[in-house]
C-alpha cells in the first residue's frame, strides 16, 4: 500500500471543483500537460489498486479516497471534463470536515515515500483514524444483530484495546474511566478456568468457627442481574483470551442463554431458592481470540455459531503513524520484511492474518527497545512458528533479521 496525495486542477467554466468530481464520477485524474509527465508516469504506470490517496485544493485536504481501478484513458467527447482523460476509480473513504491540511503541496502528484514527513503522518493517521471508525462501525452493527462477538487475530494486533474502545461506545464512557464503570467488567480465561469461576458456584468462609458453604454469583452471573435490573443500560463484559478455557465446560446451560436473550435457564447452582438465570439482551458480550495459539483447542461448532466472528489484522499504517517514534522507519522496514516471511514461507493450511506478528511489537520508541523487542520476543515467537512446522525454511532468514 503507498499513500499519495493529489491535486486534480479542474478547469471547467461551470465552476467544477475536486469534492464535486469525487461525488459525482468516483474518479481521481489529471490531464496532459508538457510539465506534468511525471505526474502522468507515477498515475499511470506507479499507483496501484489499494493505494491510499489525500485529494487536496492547495494545502487543504478534501478528501481520502482508496484507489479500486486500473487506469484508464477516456477522453470526454462533451469537453466538461476533458482536462480529465487520465482517471481511476476510488472508492470515496471520508471527507475532511475537520480543517486538515498538509504543511507542503508542492506538485500535482506525490507519493509518500518518506514516513518521517509531516504530510505522511498527517495522511496516515487520517487513514487510520478512518479504519478504526470503519472497524468500530462494523463491529457494533454486528452486536445489534447478536449481542456477543469474538475479536480473533494473531498476537499484538490489538484486540483488546478494541475490544475496550467498543465498550466505551456502547457506555458513553472516556477510555481512561471504563475500568471503574459500573457497568463494565472485564476477565481473562485460562486452562485451569470453571463454570464455578465464570457463572456461579460453592464457596466456603468461616463463621463462628465453622465452614460455611454457600452459593455464589460470579462475574457472568452477576453484571447479568444487574442488567436485568437496569433494562434500559447497556452492561459490557470483555472476556480476553476466550479460547484459553473450556468453552463447553465454562459455560454450561449459558450456550442455549447467549441464543436465547431473555429466557431463563437452569443453572447447575440454586441460589435463593432459585435455579433460574437469564442473559438479558441489554448485557454485551465482547470476546478476544488469540489465533495463532495452538496450545488450546478450537472453538467447537455449537459455541461458535452463537458468536460473530471479526477479524483484527496486523497493520503497518498503526506503525506509520506514531509520531514519537524516534526509530519508525527501521520499524515499518522490520514488520515489511518479516511479512514477506509470512508471504512466502507459511504453509497453504494456514492464513497470515490468523499468524502474522502483530503491530503493537514494533511500536518502539527507540532503536534499542526495538532491537530488543526484536530479540526477545519476535524471534522466539517466529521460531516457535518454525519449530511447529508452520514457516517452512525460514530459519536462516529468522536469524539474519535485524534493526
């Protein structure tokens, strides 16, 4: 993917600018002009689809559009766009309604090549700014459908940073309060994880000198009563790491409750006198899947059908656009190299996105914590990938990496 930023020159005597020719064709072009061949040459022959474009007037960025066509010649026969014969189609992504510019726009085209630049930074984290929003988008359409949904990916891509900033959407809470929201709760699974942990069970205290056994809420058990209580609240549970556990064995009677919002269940466990427990549609559930671990098992068919599934990929841009980075470049150049690893070393079983190293390991400030970052975690993680059979001879290309 290259990020570019590009100013159109309408010349049209009804007063045609750029805005009103992304609305009305879906085309980014330019014309022919003597001192506009390379121009011509990077349009034609160097912009590929799934390329980023800045529309700009000047300084002012108009809008962010993703290139999804080929070029094409076409000479306007009517002469109201025929200035406009070298085009692609774009796919429209945001408009600027935010006042953004670009410190330089010298030139009608340019390609991004330098990530240190303002403009890049400015451009990609325009871009990203547009991913996450479109990402979150989808994400809460899915959970009106089904109020529960899996963030599955490879490690470091994020999931449970998402996973929270969904939560703070549906809460109206700020990031930095979401942990004390009481409406809000958040647990991890692991192997050794139970039913009596997850949803209610037998706990023992001592009173009066004697053991006293008694049945308790746990976590699920208990924001799902506090939700049945406050119908008009939305209640937001974050389970991380949900296929660490015994998904069959942790939820029980919970299955048929998360398909059946509203209906009550019989739970293993009565508690004032009475068995009963119901997941009320107003309760969210918010999972991460971690799925380049092979140490647990798969999410069986029964489970997983009751979830949407949504995948959070591993994204250089999220490197590109930190601004503080003083080692950003040697990291965008570190996460391309080891992706084309992926590219050309990983058996056709398996699918980069579900096992690719995600971006949160290259977010180094410096080159020293990415070099280290580099020693000690990506390499032990590729070479276990090695030693599992899933990168096939890429043991010297493992240990030749560098900052």
């Amino acid at each position: 993917m290259n990020f570019w930023h590009i100013q159109m020159h309408p010349d049209d005597p009804q007063g045609v600018n750029e805005a009103q020719i992304l609305k009305e064709t879906g085309l980014i072009g330019l014309g022919e002009w003597e001192e506009g061949q390379s121009a011509m040459n990077d349009f034609i022959n160097k912009m590929n689809v799934g390329d980023i474009v800045a529309v700009r007037k000047g300084k002012t960025l108009v809008a962010l559009v993703e290139v999804v066509g080929g070029h094409e010649y076409v000479s306007d026969t009517t002469g109201r766009l025929d200035w406009f014969v070298n085009r692609r189609k774009v796919k429209i992504l945001d408009w600027n309604d935010s006042g953004r510019t670009i410190p330089m726009a010298t030139g009608t085209l340019t390609r991004c090549a330098n990530e240190s630049t303002p403009t890049m930074q400015i451009i990609v984290g325009w871009y990203n700014e547009v991913i996450e929003a479109m990402n979150g988008t989808k994400i809460l359409e899915l959970l009106k459908v089904k109020p529960q949904i899996i963030l599955q990916g490879a490690p470091g891509t994020g999931k449970t940073r998402t996973a929270k900033e969904i939560a703070c959407c549906l809460l109206s809470s700020d990031f930095t309060e979401l942990n004390s929201h009481p409406n809000f709760k958040l647990i991890q699974f692991h192997p050794a994880f139970s039913y009596e942990d997850f949803v209610r069970g037998i706990v023992t205290r001592v009173a009066n000198g004697s053991v006293v056994y008694e049945v308790k809420n746990k976590v699920l058990a208990d924001i799902a009563e506090a939700a049945l209580k406050n119908p008009c609240a939305p209640h937001v549970l974050i389970i991380d790491e949900i296929n660490r556990a015994n998904l069959p064995a942790v939820l029980g009677e919970l299955i048929y409750a998360l398909e059946y919002r509203g209906e009550a269940v019989n739970s293993l466990y009565e508690l004032n006198g009475c068995s009963k427990l119901i997941l009320p549609p107003n309760l969210y559930i918010i999972a991460t899947m971690n799925t380049a671990d092979r140490s647990v098992g798969t999410i069986d068919y029964a489970i997983r059908r009751r979830f949407p599934f949504f995948t959070v990929p591993a994204s250089v841009a999220v490197i590109e656009a930190q601004p503080t980075s003083q080692c950003r470049e040697k990291a965008v150049a570190l996460f391309k190299i080891i992706e084309n690893i992926f590219k050309t070393k990983l058996l056709p079983d398996y699918a980069i996105e579900d096992l690719m190293i995600g971006h949160s390991y290259f977010l180094a400030e410096s080159e020293e914590e990415l070099n280290s970052r580099l020693e000690h975690e990506i390499k032990p993680l590729l070479r276990e990938y090695i030693k599992d059979g899933i990168l096939l001879g890429a043991t010297s290309d493992v240990l030749e990496l560098s900052v």
